[in-house]
C-alpha cells in the first residue's frame, strides 16, 4: 500500500512507472484499443491497454472490478488530470461478473421519477463520481461548521436520543419499550442544550434527531441530521443572527473554496453571499409578496413556501444575498420556551434563515427566567410538574443566564449548497414513510 | 457582550477596569470580608466585595446566581490565576434562592454508591468545575480524532439509526413500530461503513449506537457514542492494527499536552505510551497471566477482564505502554464478517485495542469475497437471502477490495483518558436499563 498512487496525485510521476489500486469504472474500445477508467478515492485515470494478453485479462468482468495495475504515466492532454497510464500490467484483485444495477460511469438522474431507484441502488449509486461528491461536500460542510464552532469556543455535547416520555411535539415521536417502560427518540436535543448553557456557556451537537412525520413531500424525512447550538451571556436575540450568519458566511465561503471543481461538476449554483444578511418582518414579506404577485398573503402566520423562494430570489437580486433572516414571528406562533419580544408583546424573539428558497435554520431567543417559563408553559397547556419537564426546569432554578442558539438542518444545507431538488439526495441512506431500507 | 472579560483571559487586564458575567460558584466570609468567586466558560475568578452596599446584594441570594460585575483586576498571589477583582460593583442578571441539590464548588464523589446521586443531579452537577473538565476533555478528544482522520483522507458519513430489521446479534436490540412496520435501532453502522468502502475507501463516524443490554455493570450502557472507521485497500490486517494505534497516539498525545491541567487537576493517570503498541496473541496472554497468577485461563476462547487489566498493567511496567493488541482470536469466536487468518485458519484477523485494562476497540479485517462470505454467513446459521443482507451483500457482488476497521468507544476512551471508574462518568446523561433520566 505504502507505493501507491492515486488519481489525484499522478501529475506529479509523469515519466515513471506506478502502482496503482482502484475500480474498473469505464471501459471502451476505441480503434482496436482498449481504454479503461480506473476508479480511486482521488478520482480516475485513465489506461491505454495496447497488450492484447493485458486487455483479454478484462474479459467478461464488468464495472466495479478491483484491479492493481502498475505502468508509466504518460502526459495525455485528451485524459482526466491531462495524464494516462501506459503499458500497463494488470492484476485482477476482485472480479465483478455482474452488470451493476444502476450506471456508475455516467451522470445518474435525480429526476423526482427516479429518485425511488436512486434510492434502492444507493450502495452501488455512490460510486459513481458525481453522487460520491456530493457526499464529500457534506462531510466538508460537517468539518468546517465543527472548526468553525471549535474556533469560537464552543464545546461538543453528545446527549442521549433515547428519552423518557414525548415532551416537545408529543404526536410525531417514535416510541418503543425500554425495559419494560415507554421511551421516545429524541426529536431534538433542545432541552439539553439549553440545560448545557449552565456549564459551559456555547455548546453544539451535530446529530441524528427522529420524527414520525406521517409526510412523504420532497421537505420531510423521518431522521434528520441537525446541528444544535446553544450560546449563554447574549445581550439579545441579535448576537444569534450575528453567530448564525458568520456561520453560514463562513463555511459556505471555505466550501467554494475548497470544493470550486466538485460544486461545478455538480452545476451547484455561484454562491451569492453578503457577510451580513438581510433582515425582514415576516409581516413585511407578505406584503412585499402580496404586491408582487397578488396573492394574499398579508396577516398569515408563517411563511408559505412559495413565499421563501420569492423573498431570496429577491434578495438575490436586490441585496446580492440569497441568505435572509425572517423575523418577528407572531406570538400565535410561540413555542413555549421562546422569548417574547420585550419591544413588542405580539411578536417573539425568533427568527428563521433563508437560504436560496428555504428554511435551514430556527434561531430564537429562549426565556430564561423560571418564573416566566413556567407561566409559558401553563398558557401553551403544559403541566410544569410533567416529569418529562423535571430536569429541564432544573436548570433553571438554579440560574441560566441570557440564551439562544439554533436548530440548523444539515441535510437542508447540503441540498441547497449542491442546489439539488430534495432533502433526501442530500442523505446517504433516507428514511421516510415508505423507506426504511438500505 | 463585546466588553465581556472571561477568567480566563483575565492576567492580561491587570489594573484595568473589566466588565465580567457570570454564575456565584462560591462565597465565604474572611475576616469580615466577602469573597467571591464568579464561574465562566473560562474558569473562576476571585472577587473582594468590601462595600457593604454591594455585598448586600447577594443577600439570601445562593449559589448559580447570575451576575454581571465591573471592577478593577489586581494582581493576588493567593487567588485562582493570580488575580482578583477590586471595588466591585455588582449587577444581579438572575437571581437564585433555593439551594442546590449538589454542590458545585468541591469535587463530587464518583464513589459507586453516589452516582446515582451523581447521575440524577448531573443538570447542576456539570457546573462543578471539575464535572465540566470531564465533558470539555471529551470534546476535545471528539475533535482530535477528527482532525487526525481528516488528515489521513477519511470522509465522515451519517448512516441512518433506524433499521428495517434486527440483523447482527437479534437479541439484543431496541425494536419499534415505524408507520405499521417493524423497525430497529442500529446497534453500529458496521454494515454501512463496508458499503461506503466501495464509494470512498476511507469511511468515518461519530454517533450513537444502541443496544438493548440487560445488564447494570460499570461496563455497559444502552447508549453507547462509537467511532467507526473502515478502510479500503489495505495490505493487510496490520494497516488496520498500524492506522488504529497512529490515531490513539496522535490523539491521546495531543490531549495530554493541550489540557494538561485539567487532567491534572483530575487526577489523571500519567501517560506511558510508545508510538508502536506490543501485540500478544490471546493464547500468549492465557499463557503468561496462568503463570503469573495461578489462574488457569489457557484455552478460553476470551479475556476475562482480570486479564485485561494485568496484561495493561504487565505492558506498562515492561513496555512502558499501557497500550496493547491483542490478536489472534480463535475462529470460533468470529463474527461471519472476520476474515480467517490466511495464515493460520483456526485463528481470525481480528485484534482487541486494550487501554488500561479496558478494551476499547476490536480492529479486524474483513472477509472482501461474496463468495466466502455468503459460505460464512451460512457457518454461522445466518440466511443470506434474508432482506436484512440484502444490501450488505450488494456491495460486495460489486467490488469491494480488502478492507478493515475499528469500532471505537467513544465514552471508554473518555473514562480511561481521565481514569474514571465506570463508564456512565464520562457520559453527560447515561442509560442503562435502570436509568432513562435526566
């Protein structure tokens, strides 16, 4: 292993012989020569089989094929990295006599017809060049919102996804038998967050949350990968924007940078990002919608999802950012641990990002005075002395300071960046009403 | 919040006018002087209230009170960080009045017959400055792993928690119903990190697995947080044996230098390790722990966990490493995945990670053939036509080249890098089959 060479690094051994291990990717005749794409974790390369005992080697075996081959780099302006391998010997180090299932040499369509097939094949369907960038700009996008959070201070919780009761949002939880009790799966880390806030003022978590969300639109899955972080010591709900828009600034940024070929393979849209972004009402946007396209939607208490599209389109245009803050969420709207407005009792302290057509973040401010939280509570319907409330009230009682943080989708911020159609083509695996396998 | 000054940065303010928040961590009466000290994400500062107006303000007041204070930093031998503040005038943000269930301002006991109360309390008992180093060195190791398998070119994948069917070990698995289907919580994501071998090669996560364990020992919870790694196209086991102790090197090194106080100050264990681990086959640790003890443990086809513990303790003092392989289990102890010694075929490639007498990762090379893995399923009573394999199987008819990997408990390198004595220590909210709480 210690001699091989991979895809992404032969430029620099034109004129020598290399080893070289990878997946027969593509394989074509062209005037009695044989071409074949060999596939590594560094991209491909292409090999002119000129021997007719090393291409019969090849005979009936199909893609995905595990061959070693070592021969001379040869620079080749009309291949991959502008480099081919000649007078190569091959060896075979796994057969494949199948023909694969799903095409892994050419673009797959991720038209909504048939994502249900890009689904069922996805273990074969990554190798293919294009799918398998996808996931490498979410295991980027993942590093670089950690390093970014690390940068600040912030400390890495890992809470449990096994829970006592249904706390927040009783219906959509899933729930099983724990040794004889009812547990749920955790919907959101959001009450051991905040409790987090108490120790160590900044934390985050990026990982899986369940839903039981009886929905099968092209929005929802039934696991969701979600960063949360929390912050203490805030003056007000405006150093959450500010945290989430350097945030996403940040890393959207370091991720066009570091991935420009990939997102262009990918035709990921050019990234249109000011550092600060655009803040409206909700009020404001439905009348700014309601002018634009007379549809009414003044008075209304969230956003349609035509409404998110039409605002960042605007602000794409007008204000050269596709990322927007909705703010001013009405009270009607509240969930009961938010902050209430202290300049206008009507609306909360809450606000959503926008970007590019869609919701990939909450970002309210929470109420931190018990007294207060527990009068919440009893207004939305809750019984404070739940026991499912027990802990988190705790934290409370014994002094939280100031808080707010965010609730930010993963899988949402991998779709929009590689601008694909569905949250679920951002996913390796998805679940949803009708899929539990792979 | 600009202003803010945390106590950890505080040496750099001396004789300057600070603006600090935080929590009261401790209060005591000298010589009819107030001192405080005032908890942030940075540390405690020490605080000399002299004024009787400003002293009286945390009248009836307890710990956990949050507070913002401005005053003058002097330079204090006797106080934490050799500083203290001056002439205070003293702000209370949130007040609290009822007093705490644990204390926060002396080390907690970890004595077995306290965790309970350890555990039951931990919302509060994590603002205990040493609780709280347990949690920030666990975020600290988080990240260095990351950053080690970053460097080495591994992607990090999120692979789904919910299962369509109990496949590895049936029993012991979290079972529910997923919209009129039955499914199951991941007990690993072994399977789908092979698979992901066929994408990318080299494969990592970080993330909960569950098992439905009925048991109550130091050793096992229900929740467990695991590092997975997979890598494609090694040579042979010892890539993977060579890549597991590079990262515990690389990554117990750098904790030990980077929070070198904190782990002091949790009396952590000095660390003896050498950049290449000893390897002992099972039967040679049977052999040597026999002699050495009396004990006669030749021919089991396990370590008991005496052994594990002498054989940590023997390699320190020998080998000065507290780190060792344990290789060559007996092919009857295989999972139908291991791939047989190739060498010695009533032996397994499958090595043990033990770290101060705990095993803390399995490292075994995987079987690549369809072929032989379909006959070992088959050994081991498992159908390979069962829907649960289906995917599984697809990825190796398709080419996978050699491969091995570890999984990695996340919490047991945590309770050994401090020295805790039960693993639930190192875990902010454990659960095990008495504890679904906090």
């Amino acid at each position: 292993m210690q001699n091989r060479i991979l895809s992404s690094g032969i430029k620099n051994h034109i004129g020598k012989e290399v080893l070289m291990q990878g997946w027969l990717h593509k394989k074509r005749l062209l005037g009695g020569l044989v071409f074949i794409l060999l596939r590594d974790r560094g991209g491909v390369t292409q090999v002119l089989i000129e021997d007719k005992d090393e291409a019969q080697k090849l005979d009936g075996l199909q893609l995905g094929t595990v061959l070693e081959i070592t021969g001379t780099v040869v620079a080749e302006e009309r291949a991959p990295e502008g480099t081919e391998i000649h007078s190569p010997k091959i060896t075979i180090m796994l057969p494949v006599t199948e023909t694969s299932p799903i095409e892994i040499d050419k673009p797959l369509s991720h038209k909504s017809e048939n994502l249900d097939t890009l689904f069922e094949y996805r273990v074969v369907g990554v190798r293919n060049i294009n799918e398998g960038k996808v996931f490498k700009i979410r295991s980027a996008l993942n590093r670089y919102i950690r390093e970014f959070l690390h940068k600040n201070e912030f400390v890495e919780i890992q809470t449990p996804k096994i829970l006592a009761g249904a706390t927040e949002g009783g219906a959509e939880v899933f729930k099983f038998d724990y040794f004889g009790k009812e547990a749920t799966l955790a919907q959101s880390p959001q009450f051991y967050k905040q409790i987090m806030v108490g120790a160590f003022e900044r934390v985050f978590e990026i990982g899986p949350t369940f839903r039981a969300e009886p929905s099968t639109t092209s929005r929802h899955v039934s696991e969701i990968t979600m960063l949360d972080i929390e912050m203490g010591f805030i003056e007000s709900h405006d150093d959450v924007l500010k945290m989430t828009e350097n945030l996403v600034f940040n890393v959207l940024n370091r991720v066009y940078e570091e991935h420009a070929e990939e997102l262009k393979s990918l035709n990921a849209p050019e990234l249109v990002l000011k550092a600060s972004f655009p803040r409206y009402t909700l009020k404001t946007i439905h009348e700014m919608y309601t002018k634009a396209t007379g549809i009414n939607t003044v008075g209304e208490k969230d956003m349609r999802p035509e409404e998110e599209k039409w605002i960042c389109d605007y602000s794409k245009k007008e204000n050269e950012c596709e990322a927007i803050f909705v703010t001013e969420f009405p009270v009607e709207s509240m969930k009961f641990y938010h902050m209430i407005n202290p300049k206008d009792p009507t609306t909360v302290c809450w606000a959503d990002l926008l970007f590019r057509g869609l919701e990939i973040a909450t970002c309210p401010m929470r109420e931190h005075h018990y007294d207060k939280l527990v009068v919440q509570m009893k207004k939305a319907g809750i019984d404070p002395e739940h026991p499912g409330y027990k802990y988190y009230l705790q934290a409370f009682k014994f002094g939280l300071p100031p808080h707010g943080g965010f609730g930010f989708g993963i899988d949402r911020l991998v779709e929009k960046t590689i601008g694909l159609e569905n949250v679920k083509e951002a996913i390796l695996f998805p679940r949803d009403m009708n899929r539990l396998t792979p």
